[in-house]
C-alpha cells in the first residue's frame, strides 16, 4: 500500500510544477496581465529532483516485492 502512495505522490511532485510553468507562461488579460513574472528556477528544479528520488524508490520496493513472491 505504501509503494502506491509513493507512487502517486511522486507523479503529482513531477506535474505540479511543471504546470504550474505551464500556467506561468500563458498570457493573462486585464489587471492580472501585468506580464511574465520571473520565477526561481530552484521552486521548479527541486521538487521535480525529489518527485524523481520518490518514483525510484516506489519503483525499488516494487521490484523488491516481485522478488519475494
């Protein structure tokens, strides 16, 4: 049960900001649309680096578990 929550929170910890530099880009209209805002580029590299270590260890226990049985 664990793996898959490892699993699933690693695919989520990958997506997120990469939407979110999705939704960054796209042009906004009206008092929003004051223009491309600067993000660090650590609040993107980070959390994609950490969804990646989740996803190989979730991958681990799943390989780890085929073996037992």
């Amino acid at each position: 049960m664990r793996k898959y929550v490892i699993l699933i929170l690693s695919l989520f910890m990958i997506c997120l900001p990469l939407y979110g530099l999705y939704y960054e880009s796209q042009p906004k209209v009206g008092p929003i649309g004051n223009g491309v805002q600067k993000t660090p580029w650590f609040l993107i590299v980070w959390p994609i680096i950490a969804g990646l270590n989740f996803l190989v260890l979730s991958i681990i226990m799943f390989v780890k578990e085929r073996k037992t049985h």
